[in-house]
C-alpha cells in the first residue's frame, strides 16, 4: 500500500509502497477515507525526540472496514464505516473495558511509532476502539470526531458550570473544539485568544463570543472587557512554555486552570501565585471512548458542526508538501489527507 513515510526530523515525509498492516485476531483492518494532519505530527516530524525512521502517522482518521480479525470484539462485518481511537489497548483490563484506553498499562498509540497510522491506504485498528459513522456524516467529518473529542473531553473533566465565563488560549483545532464544547455546555462567555492572524475569525462558528489578537491586546483586561469579568475557568490550548505560568498569573482567585496543550518541553511555574490564588491546575489527555460516541451523537444530530474546522483536502499527490507548508504560520485550520 501507500503511505506518508516519517524518514527524519526535519525532513519531509516521503510518499511510498509499505507492507499493508498486519492485523491481530482481534484487529480490523480499514481503508483510510480522510485522516486529518495534527499539530502534534508536525512537531514530531521536527523536535526530538520524534519518532523512529520509517513510522507512519496519522490518528484523526475514518474510513471503511475491509477486514474483520476471527476474534474482533464487536459486530463488525466488510464495507461498514468507522472511526477509530487511535490507540490499541488490551482490551480487557479495568481501564478498556470502561472505554478509558489511555490509561491502559499496555496501550499502543496509533500514528506515535508504535501501530503505523493513517497517512496511508489502510490502517489497522481495535475492534473494541472503533465506533460506527453514522449514515448523516462523511469520512471528512468523521476524521474530526478525534480533535472534537479532545475538546469534549478537556471540558468534562474541567467542571464547567452554566454561565461560566471561559478563556481559550489558542484558536487551533483544539482550541476551536473546546470553544465549542464550553459554549455547548452553557458557558456564558466563551472569549478566545490567539496570536496568529487570520485563526480568530473561524472561533465565532465555534462558540467562541468574543476573540481576542494576544499580539496585540492585553489578555487579562480584553477578557474583563468582553466578559465583565475575570475567567472562572482558563483552558491552555497551545503547548509552549510559559503559558501555564501566564495562565497562573491572569487567574483570579480560585479559578480552574486546564491545560489541553501539549508541552514537550521543560516549562518553568510559580507554585507561591498559584498557591496565594488556591488555583486548581488540571492536566488532561486525549478522551474516553464515550467522548467519540458523545461527538458522533452530536454532530448525527447536527448539535454541533466541524466542517468549517476543514479549510483544505489533498490527495497523496501534495501531501508532504501540505505536511511541510503547515509548519509555517498559516491561516488554514484542519488539512485532511483523502488517500
Ligand atoms: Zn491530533
Ligand atoms: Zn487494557
């Protein structure tokens, strides 16, 4: 099969024929219909400590059931159409059999170096971590079920009350996703900040109420102006050092600060300004199963929508140069690879 081929960091990915996968008994095998690229593979593909030669990525991905492993949990049969987590637990500890896979001691990601991902033809992935997509959405929406979720799930987890007033650092996937689950959820104001230009404008299809240009305001006070008052709760969705202290220092008291944001890097905080605050500081990862099947129940019952997420769609043809142009400051928002 063909497949977007990780050779170095700093290089591009190169397109070629790889063995198709080999599915276990319980696996099933998919033909990848769209698979979105993610901030998370870019900085891979760059910063160590990247992934070894010849991985292939890709976890935000829907496609068609081609093969059914003999011991696959679930009714699966050829030609249905799925999306998948993008991770193989093994199925049958405490944490997978409640849908909470990430926490599974011998989880394998798919799309990190572990189970080759979804920038090629085919894709094996868990019986028990696909779900079906329903008739109403295509392949394309249904690769943003997984950047959906994550924002479905950082909101969960944060405690979020209606009318809450809410700040979302980072007008990315993420941050657009978890604009609109907060805003879904009853958040009063839904004020989003990004730096780069041309990213804020998308926030409003996304629940966002107001928007704030961090390059050029300040964010504590454009927040109190757009909301009347200071964020209850602070949602870090970018991943570069220094924004969890920043997050530290604009809180108010008692605030709730979650970081969605990846960050590979050492990062430097002020324990004493989160301590004098009684600020509550809440990490999270990825989603449950019951996240995917939550986002898939919306958008079927067009609750929610995320095409306007998808600004640009290539084929194999263009897709390492799409892959690499994505690594420069851009206005596009989710790239989605149809194989
Ligand atoms: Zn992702
Ligand atoms: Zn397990």
């Amino acid at each position: 099969m063909r497949a977007a081929v990780f050779k170095g960091l700093g290089q591009p990915l190169v397109v070629e024929e790889v063995p198709d996968p080999e599915p276990a008994p319980t696996d099933l095998v998919v033909r990848v219909k769209s698979c979105g690229i993610c901030g998370s593979d870019l900085h891979a593909s760059d910063v160590p400590p990247g992934l070894p030669p010849g991985s292939v990525m890709g976890h935000e991905f829907a496609g068609e059931v081609v093969e059914v492993g003999a011991q696959a949990a679930g009714d699966w049969k050829a030609g249905d159409r799925i999306c998948a987590l993008p991770y193989i637990g093994c199925g049958h500890c405490a944490a997978c059999l409640s849908g909470d896979g990430t926490q599974c001691s011998k989880i394998q990601a798919t799309g990190l170096g572990q189970i080759p991902g979804a920038y090629a033809e085919y894709v094996r992935v868990g019986g028990h971590e696909s779900l079906r997509l329903p008739e109403s959405l295509d392949y394309d929406a249904g690769a943003t079920v997984e950047p959906l979720a994550v924002g479905l799930h950082a909101v969960r987890q944060s405690g979020l009350e209606p009318g809450a007033n809410v700040l979302v650092i980072g007008a990315g996937p993420i941050g657009l996703a978890t604009a609109l689950w907060a805003r879904f959820f009853g958040a009063r104001s839904v004020v989003v900040s990004e730096k780069a230009a041309g990213r804020l404008e998308r926030a409003a299809a996304f629940g966002a109420t107001h928007g704030i240009d961090a390059s050029k305001e300040h964010v504590p006070g454009a927040f109190a102006k757009a909301a009347g008052a200071p964020p209850d709760i602070l949602f870090e969705c970018v991943g570069v050092p220094g924004l969890v202290q920043e997050c530290i220092m604009m809180a108010p008291a008692r605030a709730r600060i979650v970081v969605v944001g990846v960050c590979m890097q050492p990062d430097t905080i002020f324990p004493v300004m989160a301590i004098v605050k009684e600020l509550s500081l809440h990490f999270v990862i990825a989603y449950r199963r019951d996240d995917f099947a939550f986002t898939l129940d919306m958008l079927d019952a067009e609750r929610i929508v995320s095409q306007s997420m998808i600004t640009d769609r290539v084929g194999f043809d263009g897709f390492s140069a799409a892959f690499e142009a994505l690594k420069k400051p851009t206005t596009q928002c989710k790239v989605i690879l149809n194989p």
